[in-house]
C-alpha cells in the first residue's frame, strides 16, 4: 500500500544521535503525562529506549485504551498498529505514526478488494452462511470492519487456536476463510488436528483463487496466500544446521514461519511466547530464535547468561518497521510540543464501529 511520508528536514536527517537523544528527552519532558510512546518489540533500539511500555500490537493497543490520560499516543510500530490503536482508544485520543511508510508486507498482501471478491467466488460455490472470515491482526481497519460485518473475529498469533475453535465450533461455521497469513493459519489447523487436505490455499491473483470447486467444498481451513517476508525466511536447513553445532540447544520459532519449520523446531509461539522461553530458560541455555532479529538482540542483550542467537545469521530485519528512526520520533514530538499533530492515524467512524466488533468479539472470547 503506498503511503505519503513527507522527507524530514535537513536538521532531522543531519542530527547526531546525542542531538536526537537531547530533543526527544525535551519533548518529553515538556509534553509530560499527555504522551505515551509505545515500542513494539521488533523497533530498533534507538526508539525503544524511548518507548514508555514495548510490546505486540494489541497488547500497546490496550495499554493506549486504558492510559485515558494520555491525548498523544505515538505508536512506534506499523499502520495497523496505528489503526488498531485508534480504534480502541478514546475520541479525546490521537494516534501518531512516526513514519506513514512503516507499514506490514503481509497486510498488504490482502486488501478489501480482494477479499471482498474472494467472498463473492466463494458464495458461488460454498454456503457462505457457514463460512467464517477471521483476519490475523495483521491487517487493516478495513479488513478488521469486513470481518465484523460477517460474523467473524480477529485473531492473533496467541490465540489463533481459541478462535479458530470457536469458528468451527460454537460459531456453527463448516469453513473459514482465514486471511492474510497462510503459515499461521495451517500451523494453527495442525495444533487442531486437522491435515493438509483438509486446507486450501486461496490465491487472489488467480481467478477463483486457483482452487477447483470440488477442493473448494471439501476443504475445512481456506488460507489466503501472504506471508511474513521476514518470518519466510526461515528454513529447516537453519534448524538442522543449529543442532549440528548445538545438540543441546533449544529452537523456538514464531507460528508465521513455514509449518516444515515449525515441525523442526522444540517450540513455537507469539512474540510474548518467545520472550518468556528465554526469560524462564536455565542459565547457560543455547537458543535460536525464528523471529525478527531486533527483538533477538535485545533478548541476547537482556540475558547475559545465555546464548540466544539467530536462527538464520543472515536475516534481515523487518525493512517496514524499520523505518522509524530517532529522526522521525524527534520530528513528531517537536510538532507536538509546537502544538502540531504530525502524522495521525484515523479509522473512519463507521470502518472503526464494524472493526470494533471483531476485536471485541475476539476479547471475549479468547
């Protein structure tokens, strides 16, 4: 999705770090409780230090809902989070994106368009009645509204299974269409027991998705082809290679990977799951991380006493969230204290309404 970002001025892009350091504390300092600056945990360093509480995207979102006292809530993350943020907060709230170029891969891979027609094809041939849409969190306001206008809920990487379980059970529904991430969707089909056969990968660049009618009826799980560019990466090359070299080693990987990883790793789970597996793990423990390689930083940074790399040496960080910058979080604070709101995230009232009640929908049940 392109995005307009206006290029910062020269003081900003031409800044030494101290000097950003010295304007954002500044900023800070001046705006007091109004601010909340929240990190999520795939941010560089030079923005999380800032951040006044680091997290995933629905965790910060909730945590901006509930800081009521706040007006400005930067967000440093991606549009999504943004989006997600403004919808759960209150209306005396602005959300704040530092750089409007920060978006997601993945969410770009399904937008209401394609989704929509997708329905429509599927409607030809399946009972939609029983077809439930649930959208990865990982997604737009618009897709988040779409699933609330039909049934259906958000899901996150810690709760896909609760939710797809409520889908095919309490929901009454025969099918779900489960989009933007393929991985996450047939990982979380696995842990339920369900096979390969039972799923059916809904290709939107191909007429009827490239799927024939009689696999379309049959098939339980419809997992719309997108994928995480960084979590893609991951082979099980990487795990036999790590276990070469460490057989005591432990691999724990992110369910976005590719579900012959996930096999071949120990463990797998949410970004708060591979957080509390160091946290809790015995000192001296060898573990590679399948995740975003800032947050494996900072977690061999935050505990010394173990060995936490890479599952793959060579990974690139996530390039989207990578755009925010402490040049970008210094622009948007000095606009703030100029009482200039750079850089906000608004859902339209009726998108947010729609998109409210697939969050809450999953909050209740999960």
């Amino acid at each position: 999705m392109l995005r307009l970002q206006r290029i910062l001025p020269d003081d900003y892009t031409g800044a030494t770090a101290d000097e950003l350091a010295r304007r954002i504390e500044s900023a800070k300092e001046a705006l007091g409780e109004q601010l909340l600056i929240l990190g999520h945990h795939y941010q560089r360093d030079e923005v999380m230090r800032w951040a006044d509480a680091r997290g995933d995207s629905l965790a910060l979102s909730r945590l901006a809902a509930a800081h009521t006292d706040a007006r400005y809530i930067v967000f440093c993350g991606v549009h999504f989070m943004a989006e997600a943020a403004d919808i759960l907060t209150g209306a005396h709230q602005q959300v704040i994106l530092p750089d409007l170029n920060a978006g997601c891969s993945m969410a770009d891979m399904a937008d209401l368009d394609a989704v929509e027609e997708a329905w429509e094809a599927i409607a030809e041939v399946c009972d939609i009645d029983r077809v439930v849409p649930i959208t990865y969190i990982n997604s737009s306001a618009a897709l988040k509204a779409f699933v609330g206008r039909h049934g259906g809920a958000v899901c996150t990487s810690s709760n896909a299974r609760a939710i797809l379980s409520w889908s095919l059970g309490e929901r009454g529904g025969r099918q779900v269409l489960f989009f933007p991430d393929q991985h996450l969707g047939r990982n979380t089909g696995y842990q339920l027991g369900y096979d390969e056969k039972a799923m059916a990968v809904w290709d939107p660049r191909v007429e009827s998705g490239g799927v024939d009618d009689t696999v379309l009826k049959g098939a339980t799980l419809l997992l719309w082809k997108g994928h995480c560019s960084v979590h893609q990466r991951f082979r099980p090359g990487h795990v036999a290679k790590f276990r070469a070299e460490h057989p005591d080693g432990v691999v724990v990987v992110h369910p976005e990977c590719a579900h012959d990883v996930v096999d071949a790793a120990d463990l797998a789970g949410s970004t708060d799951f591979i957080i509390s597996t160091v946290r809790d793990a015995r000192p001296g423990a060898i573990i590679a991380i399948g995740t975003e390689i800032h947050l494996v930083k900072r977690l061999a940074d935050e505990n010394p006493d173990k060995t936490i790399v890479s599952l793959d040496p060579l990974v690139c960080p996530c390039s989207t969230m990578y755009r925010i910058d402490a040049a970008h979080l210094a622009w948007v604070l000095d606009g703030l204290v100029a009482g200039v709101v750079r850089n906000q995230i608004t859902v339209p009232g009726t998108v947010a309404t729609e998109a409210r009640v697939a969050l809450d929908r999953m909050l209740a049940i999960a």
